[in-house]
C-alpha cells in the first residue's frame, strides 16, 4: 500500500470537477464522457461503458458489464468513479472494472461483494470484512478478487484517512435498504382539508431473497399508509427496483402531527426499521376582498365556458344574468369600501338568487351556479364571524 497526502486526493476532486457538467434529470449513464451523477433521489445502476463518474449524495450500483473507462472520457487518466469529499454516498460495487481509480471519502459507504481478496497481491484472511485507512494519508492500493458471479475483481483505490472500503463476502443474505435515507419525512405545513403525499421505499441490497412480513403505520389518524402491496412481501436481492409504500398526510385539525411507519422484515441485522412522519395541519385565511375578487372572477369564466346562464324566458334571461353581475359588483364596492353590513344584506340577495330554490326565482342557471352560491354563502359566513 502506498499512502498520499489528502491534498493531493482533493486535487484529483477539484481536477474532476472542473471537467464536469450535470447531466439531464432523465440520467443516462452509458457512454458517457463525464458522468455526474449528484442528489439522485433513487439508487443509480451502471451496467455499461461510461467515462469518469463523480457521485454526490447518491447510491451508485456497479453491476456486472460495468466499465469506468479512461477510453470513452478521452484518456489521459479519466477513468475515475470519484466522490464528492464532504458529501454521503453509497457505492456498492458487483461487477465491472474502473481503468483509473476508485477515489472515496471517510464520508461513504463503500461495499465490494465477493471473495478472494487481496491487497497489493497480499491475500486478506478470508474473514476480513473491511479495509480501514487507520493513517494520516491517503492510502493507495489494488484491491482484487472474485465477483460472485466467477468473473475477476480489478479495482485501483484510493481511501481517504479514516476511510473504510466493506468487503461483502460471499454469502447468502438480505440487506434491507429504506426511502427516504435519513428515514424521516416532515410534511411541513398542508393546508386542513388538503392532502400530501410521500413514498416508503423498500429496497433489497443483500444476495438472498427479502421476506418483509409487514408494514404498518401508528401515530395521529391524519396519516395513513394508502396504496402498497399486500403482505407478507419478498423483494429479490441485488436489484435496485423498490417497493413502493404511499403515506398520504391529511390534516383535520390545525395541529402538529407525527406517526411512525414500521417494517418488519427478515434481515438479520436490521429486522425493523422506522421511518418518523411529522407535519402541521394550517388553515390558510383568504381576505374578503380577495373572495369576492375570486367570485368575479369565477362568475365570468363560468358565463365564458357555459357553464352559467341567465334563467327566465326571452330577453329576460340575459337581462337577469348582467343584474346578477352588477349585485356581486355592488357587493365587492361595499367590502372595499370596508361596509361589512351592507355587503352582508347584498350577498344575501345574492344567494337567494342562486340557490335553486323557485321562490324567490333564481336569475341564473347551470353547472356553475350551486358553487356559486356555496362561494357566497362562504364569503356571508366570514365577514359575519
């Protein structure tokens, strides 16, 4: 093992950096010269030729027929999966080959399944799990081996000080993975009335099948889990294809509140994992003015679309649907003019004339003329509380 300062591993990530521009948010990965891959909300899969390959806050899974290759980024030493240093990243590394090097930071979680493992040609004990830079450098190395499945394991890495590469022994077992990564979700403030939405996503990262036996949420009844797959639940290993849970939060009351989603599964190291919920149920006022602004304006999309007009026969029945327009218009004069009393006594008017009830006759007809009425019996009740 050879050992480099960290500024020279930081000028490595700089170099890079510079070399680099974002890719879409559709992220294509193949053949690529410079692949950056940085916030990705789902775990990221290279199975193909790509050029170097800087990860920031993201989960990349190297999977047999993955190349890193110095070739397709232009030579000259471009071969790299590098880390963004200070950020958190999985790696998880199946297959493939990287030309350049692997370049990781004390910050990541590096695991590299298979067997046979030695360092600088120095087989490890078979039992060894984890490479640890215990130095004050970095530390440089060949890390080789066997996949699981037969083919060689060629990897150049460098590892940060304090910095751990875990070495995923052949073996046979589920490894639970859970979305979102901190395993908590605050809702923030939704409106009472109103809903939002959040995925709890199971992943398999383990060799072995994944028996997850239930799902369950407790906590405030504003929370529910509303859509997912029924139980019990198997998840294939080595995929990056999650199960989907859909958490809706609804508040019904203007309060702080919290629930837990548990899973329960079969893995032997994390058997139940929690995923916190928390949000605040907020009544959002909207002014006088602006309701009766919002009633002008849905009067004359209504009247535009069809969807109101004016009831009685002959001339009257438009001659009734501008009186209508002229009461509302009165109305908002009478709020803005800060008249409460009187904009109450109109919008009564209003309202008879729009409920659907034959005495007194209704000036307008229509699809649009119930929520009409329900906008200015809503308007009544504010400015009267």
């Amino acid at each position: 093992m050879r050992t480099e300062s960290k500024w020279q591993v930081g000028l490595v990530c700089v170099v890079l950096m510079a070399l680099l521009t974002p890719t879409a948010r559709a992220l294509e990965v193949c053949n690529q010269p410079f692949l950056f891959i940085a916030g990705e909300p789902d775990p990221v899969d290279i199975d193909c030729a790509t050029g170097t390959t800087f990860v920031s806050n993201s989960t990349v899974n190297l999977l047999p027929g993955a190349h890193i290759s110095d070739a397709i980024g232009g030579g000259l030493g471009t071969g790299y999966l590098s880390v963004d240093y200070g950020s958190t990243n999985t790696i998880n590394i199946w297959g493939g080959q990287i030309d350049t090097m692997l370049n990781t930071a004390s910050t990541d979680t590096v695991t590299i399944y298979g067997s046979d493992f030695a360092v600088d040609g120095v087989l490890l004990d078979p039992s060894q799990d984890q490479i640890v830079n215990t130095g004050g450098g970095t530390l440089i190395f060949d890390l080789t081996g066997v996949y699981e499945d037969g083919s060689l394991i060629d990897l150049p890495c460098y590892l940060e000080a304090d910095g751990v590469i875990n070495l995923g022994l052949s073996q046979t077992a589920p490894e639970i993975e859970v979305l979102p990564a901190l395993l908590e979700w605050d809702f923030g403030n939704v409106e009472v009335g109103q809903s939002a939405i959040v995925l709890v996503q199971i992943f398999n990262y383990g060799t072995a099948d994944l028996n997850v036996s239930s799902v369950t949420i407790a906590g405030d009844a504003d929370f529910a889990i509303t859509d997912g797959p029924a139980m019990p639940l198997v998840i294939a290993p080595n995929t990056s294809i999650g199960v989907d849970f859909e958490v809706t939060y609804a508040p019904a009351t203007e309060v702080p509140a919290s629930a837990v989603v548990t899973i329960v599964s079969d893995d032997e190291d994390e058997s139940i994992v929690d995923v916190a919920l928390s949000g605040v149920g907020i009544v959002i006022v909207i002014p006088p003015s602006q309701q009766i602004q919002d009633i002008l304006d849905y009067f004359d999309a209504s009247v535009a679309d069809g969807t109101l007009v004016g009831y009685g026969p002959g001339n009257s029945a438009s001659k009734r649907l501008n009186a209508l327009q002229n009461m509302i218009e009165s109305a908002s004069n009478l709020i803005n003019a800060g008249d409460d009393a009187q904009a109450i006594d109109q919008l009564g008017s209003i309202a008879k004339k729009t409920d659907g009830i034959s005495k007194p006759q209704d000036f307008v007809a229509g699809d649009a003329a119930a929520v009409l009425n329900t906008m200015i019996n809503d308007l009544i009740a504010d400015l009267a509380s």
